[in-house]
C-alpha cells in the first residue's frame, strides 16, 4: 500500500489525514503526539496539521511550512502537552527540503496563457514567469473576477488571453 496524506475539507472543519502506514514511518519525535481529533491518523486544520508539516515538508508548499514553524513556535505549550518533541520539529522544518517544484495557482495560469500567446503583438517573446516583475506575478495571483471564473451573468465577449486585459504583465519588462 501506498504511504498516503490527505487534505480534507467539510462545511465546518478540515484538516490532514494520513495513512496507517504513514502513521507508523513516523519518527519518534513525532510518535508520541495526540491529535485533538483522538485520532492518531487525523490531524486538524487549526494547529495538528503542522506536525505532518513538519514530518513531510515537501508535500506542503513553502508558504504552509513557514505557517507551520509560527504555529509550533506560537503554540508551544500547547504541541508539548500533547507529546511532539517541538524543538526536533521545528529543526526538521528549518533543515528538510521543501517542495519547491511546486508552482502556484498564478504561474500554472500564467504558463499556460503564455503557451497560448507565446508572442506580444509586436512579435516580441513574453516574459518567462521568474521575469516578470513582483506585481505582475502577484495580479496573476489575484482571486479570478466573475467574468474570468465564468460564472454571473457576463454579456461581454470572453477575452481568450490575459495579454489583452489590462496589460499588467508589461509592467515588469
């Protein structure tokens, strides 16, 4: 069987859940900790998930890992009462890799637009993502607006690329 973990979401709550095996290939550091859920498998979305965080940081983006280490510093008594040895986590989060092939929503969308236009008008090569300017990649960050998520009621003509909005990304060239 496969060493899974899970990312789970309801209506109320959420949190992480990991496999039995995964349970077991826990360090021992870590294999003392009690989940609030009661469940040794079962890691909430408001303080427990960092510890599998902290075990398995290159299946969490560098942005979780750095919410993990401020949830383990700030939380402290809280991680030790339940049996995590904090220090050793917060050791492999400073030390371990992280998953840093993983690209944000952005620059999956971004790309992908660039493979559709890959040329301004002028016949000029778009910006590779690492090149665009700060604002440029953080207004491809940007929640989508009705009209880009498709949903409401749109009466205007769907625009086919993001170069023929606002032209934000030629801010940074």
């Amino acid at each position: 069987s496969r060493l899974e973990v899970w990312s789970v979401s309801t209506d109320c709550h959420g949190g992480i859940v990991i496999s039995e095996e995964r349970r077991d290939a826990l360090p021992a550091w870590a294999r003392g900790f009690k989940p609030f859920s009661g469940l040794d498998t079962a890691f909430e979305e408001d303080l427990d998930w960092a510890v599998p965080c902290a075990v398995w940081p290159r299946e969490f983006k560098l942005d979780d890992c750095l919410a993990a280490i401020k949830i383990l510093e700030h939380r402290l008594v809280y991680f030790t009462d339940r049996g995590l040895d904090v220090d050793a986590a917060l050791q492999r989060l400073a030390t371990a890799p992280i998953r840093s092939e993983t690209k944000s929503p952005g620059q999956v969308a971004y790309e992908r637009d660039v493979a559709r236009e890959p040329f301004y008008h002028d016949g000029t090569p778009r910006s590779t993502w690492s090149e665009l300017s700060d604002i440029a990649r953080e207004s491809w960050e940007r929640n989508p607006t009705v009209r880009a998520s498709g949903q409401g009621d749109v009466r205007e003509e769907t625009v086919e690329s993001e170069v023929e909005n606002a032209g934000i990304e030629d801010a940074g060239r």
